[in-house]
C-alpha cells in the first residue's frame, strides 16, 4: 500500500482514540479547580492550573495542550484565552465552566468557538465523560485534516511528476520527431546520391559528363552562375564547363579567365568546401575585382579522386537567394561522386591511348604478316 492509498484509508478511518490528554484549567475559584483537578487526574489526564489568561500564554508558549477548562466569571477573560489558543495552538480545544450560567452565556462561550459548557458543581460527574468525548472528537477531527493535507501534498506531488513526465514525453517526441526528419533526410541524401551517380556513370567523356551533372546541379541548387575548371597537366588549369546566369557574356568571360589562377590553386589544395555570403570577401582573398561579386553568395570546392585535384568548381549568386543548409550538404555529396567519375573516365581514356598499338615500320618485325588464321 502507496503513502496515497494509507492517507485515504486513515481519513475514512472512524477509530477512536480514548487516551487520556493533557489540560489546562484557567482561572476559576479554588475550590471548583481542585474538584475538577482530581476528577480529571484519576481519568489519567495530566492536568495544569493557571489563574489567569497572560499566565495562560506563558504555559501554552512551553507546552502542549489539548483541552482548556476556562472558567467563564468575565467575558473580556474568555475572550482572552480564546485568543491566545487561536495563536498558539490552533488544535486545542476549549470548554468553559462557571458556578452562575445562562442561556445567554453558554451560547455567547459556543459561537466563540468552544465545545462545552459546564454548570459547577451539577455537571461535575459528567465533567470527564463529556471531556473524553470532546477530546476523541477533536483527535479525529485533526487526523483528518493531517489526512488531509497529507494528500494534498502527495496530490501536489502527483501534479508535479505529471508534469515532469509530460516534458520529458515532449522532449522525447521532440527527439523521436528530430531523428525521424534526420533519418528521412539522410535517405533522401542517398536516394539523390545514387540517382545523380546513375546519370553521370552513363557518360563516357568528359563534355557529356559535364554536361549531365550541371544539369542535375542546376534542377537541385536552383539557377546560379557555374565555372568548372579542370586540370590541364600538372599545373595550368582550363574551363571545362559554365553556366551563366545572370552576368553579360563578355563580362562572364573575363571573369572566368580572372578567377582561373588564383581560385583555382587555392581551391585545389583545400579539402574542404568554402562558404562566404559576402562575395567580397572572397574576391579580396583571390585578388579579383570586388565589384564583380558584390551582393552575392560564393561557395568554392574541389572535386577529388584518390586525394587528387581533378576539377574546381565556383558557384555564385545573388545573396537575397542564399545556399541552404540542405544545399551545402547535397553539393559535399554531389562534388565526391562527381571527382570519383572524372577521374575514372580520364583514367579510361589515358590507357586507352597507352595502349594503342602503333604502325610497324619493319615488315619483318610484324610476327603476325600472313600468319594470320
């Protein structure tokens, strides 16, 4: 059994507790206060005896008290001690005594808040009956509210760890959601890889290849101006493709052979792909006319097959259409499988033209004249 379910068992809970209490009897005549004194000791209560209500405060500051007897000889006295029980000890319960009653007085001690009132001496035998069942109502009126707020703790407690399982059940939604969109862009990736390795593998010389993967790069970054620049022998480099998008031929032109030297040495010995959205920065580095490319985005990569250079690429527009996130990863993808295929169809090539047999000069030298099957 949980905390929650033993709160809710003790608060339905209707036992009894008969033990006895401690008192405290405040004022009244000497005589009255020793008989109720002895009644109450020989019921097992432990009974105390102050005269009047600042003598009451002093002894309810240092001890506990269940029940106080107050004599009732003057109002501004009863009033007094139920003052100060209602600052000190809320839980105490009071009842009231006086040798001369009334309807009036006993209903006047009542609404003030206390749950007996006793007529000296008629109703002393039944003083300590009357107590007893005062004081087992008043434990189990205090169990309750105990209970009771024992529960609203816990409910408190429930609410709390409600909510902290809710965040963690949206940070884990959250998570779950991010993988799942990490995951479907990752495929998405492959699928684009394979489809755009596909195409370019068809191609058998570099012009065509050329020209299908500008094409694919065109339909997935979207228009932008292109110069692809490939190796021509160990240093000098060569335009093998362009697009141009929004620049005037004859500008174009002399923009590409500009960038031809310096980007291109620069590109080739860096591994990684260059992003610069401020255009400027870019031709300051490379020593180029800052006009040409004010206002516009630039992305330089190397394409690389077996850790060799074999092609340069500069991508280049206006920057109120900037290159996305998704944009930059699709062209770190696009730029390997595109070296990779360069270097394979150069590669072909270049046995291809090793190997081709050459004219003989000496007929003689020919073991195959006029030998043949």
């Amino acid at each position: 059994m949980d905390y929650f379910d033993k709160a809710i068992e003790n608060t339905n809970s209707n036992e009894n507790d008969n033990s006895p209490g401690m008192i405290c009897i405040v004022g009244g005549e000497q005589s009255t206060v020793e008989s109720l004194r002895a009644l109450l000791e020989v019921a097992g209560h432990d009974v105390s005896c102050v005269a009047n209500s600042q003598a009451y405060e002093e002894h309810l500051t240092h001890n506990e008290v269940d029940v106080t007897l107050i004599s009732c000889q003057t109002k501004v006295h009863c009033e007094e001690v139920f003052e100060t029980t209602s600052l000190l000890s809320a839980s105490s319960i009071i009842a009231g005594f006086t040798s001369n009653p009334s309807y009036d007085a006993a209903i006047e001690f009542i609404r003030c808040g206390g749950v007996d009132f006793f007529n000296m001496p008629e109703d002393l035998n039944a003083v300590c009956e009357r107590i007893q069942l005062a004081l087992n109502q008043s434990r189990l009126n205090q169990e309750s509210i105990d209970n009771t707020n024992q529960i609203y703790d816990l409910c408190n407690q429930l609410n709390n760890e409600r909510h902290r399982i809710e965040s963690e059940k949206d940070s884990l939604c959250n998570d779950l959601a991010n993988s799942y969109c990490e995951t479907e862009k990752r495929m998405k990736q492959v699928a684009m890889c394979a489809e755009f390795k596909t195409l370019i593998n068809q191609e058998l010389d570099v012009e065509s290849m050329l020209r299908t993967a500008l094409g694919y790069l065109l339909t997935r970054i979207g228009a932008m101006n292109v110069a692809v620049y490939l190796r021509e022998g160990n240093v000098d480099w060569g335009v093998g493709a362009f697009v141009n998008y929004d620049r005037q031929a004859e500008e174009y032109q002399a923009l590409m052979n500009s960038m031809m030297g310096s980007v291109c040495s620069s590109v080739a010995n860096e591994p990684n792909l260059s992003r610069y959205t401020d255009g400027e920065v870019f031709a300051n580095m490379h020593n180029l006319e800052s006009e040409d490319f004010t206002g516009s985005e630039v992305i330089t990569f190397g394409c690389f097959n077996d850790q060799k250079c074999m092609a340069t690429v500069v991508l280049f527009r206006i920057d109120t259409k900037p290159f996305t996130q998704d944009m930059i990863e699709s062209l770190e993808s696009l730029r390997q499988i595109f070296g990779q295929q360069l270097g394979t169809i150069l590669r072909i090539y270049n046995r291809a033209e090793s190997t081709w047999p050459s004219e003989s000069i000496d007929n003689d030298d020919d073991w195959s004249f006029g030998k043949a099957a």
